[in-house]
C-alpha cells in the first residue's frame, strides 16, 4: 500500500458536496494530502452533525479506506497493512455526541457520500483511475403503526447505477446561495 501511495502524485487536493439535509443543506468536505507513502483524509469544513442524519466515524471509516485502495491495491486483501498508510481526521463536530443521534435516519447515509467526495479531491491527480460517480442514491423512508399500535420505520436505499463517463461528474458545482 505504501508503494502504491508514493507512486501518487504528491499533493494536497480538495473537494466539497453539497446534501440536502432536514431544514438545512449541508456540506461534506475533504482535503486529501498524498505524500511519503501515506495518504491524509481530512474531513475539516464537513457541516456539524445534525440529530437527523448524522454519523459515526466506524461509518466514515470503511469508505474512506474503500477509496484509497479502490486507487491504488484494489486486489490486495483487507489487512492492517492495507490501511496502516492511511489517516483520517474527522472534526468533533461530524459526529454525533449522544448514541441516539447516530441511529436517528438512516445515519449511515453519510458515508455513501464519502467515496465521491474522495474520488472527486483526487480528479486532477489521477483521472484515469476514478469511477464515474453513482449518482449517489435514492433514500426512502416509510413509517407507520402496526396493527398492534407499534410504531414501524424502514428505511430502503436504491443506489444508481456504476456505468463510466467523464470524469467532471465526479464533482459537483458548488450551489450559489441566495442572501
């Protein structure tokens, strides 16, 4: 994995997606600094975490390796060696602070965006080895009571297609906001 790495183009790269959250929109950062081996995933600029969508870092945790070594050893099993070249830093904020608001919604929503955000920051670095983006995914939710007064909550996600096409669709333009 650290050969691999080093064979990367030394650098700091960047990008942001905009999600929609409940009452708000929100941003999902990420720097990524590739260098002596080792890759840095800094989630810094990610929104806070809001009650109804937030996450954990063991959810961020498998895309963001996912990525990398999408990249780079695609082949090469899951080990420690695999993502011992690889750090993560997510603010405190990212995260929710109490175990009710990282089951709230479908928290694990989050790290589907995880994979383009980082496939997006490496674009410029190299494009040949970036998929396309899914698109992400489509969300349903559907709530209701059953017949014996509980309440019931499931949750479908339907993720797009993983078809090739130009690279700028790994990257989404960041929206104008109205003042």
């Amino acid at each position: 994995m650290r050969a691999e790495i080093a064979k990367l183009p030394a650098g700091i790269y960047r990008n942001r997606i905009a999600a929609e959250g409940i009452g708000c929109s929100l941003d999902l950062a990420c720097t990524v600094e590739i260098g002596n081996g080792t890759a840095l995933v800094d989630f810094a600029g990610t929104s806070p975490a809001i009650l109804e969508g937030s996450t954990s870092r063991s959810v961020i945790r498998a895309p963001w390796r996912y990525a990398i070594k999408c990249m780079t050893t695609p082949t090469l099993p899951n080990n420690e060696g695999s993502v011992g070249p690889i750090r993560v830093v997510a603010p405190p904020g990212m995260r929710a602070g109490r175990a009710l608001a990282v089951c709230n919604g479908r928290a694990s929503i989050i790290g589907h965006f995880v994979v383009p955000l980082i496939f997006g920051a490496l674009a410029d670095a190299i494009p040949d080895r970036i998929q396309a983006d899914s698109g992400m995914l489509n969300l349903m939710n559907f709530q209701g009571i059953h017949r014996d007064g509980r309440g019931i909550s499931a949750s479908s996600s339907l993720p797009a297609g993983l078809g090739r096409s130009p690279i700028a669709t790994v990257r989404q333009p960041r929206p104008r906001r109205r003042t």
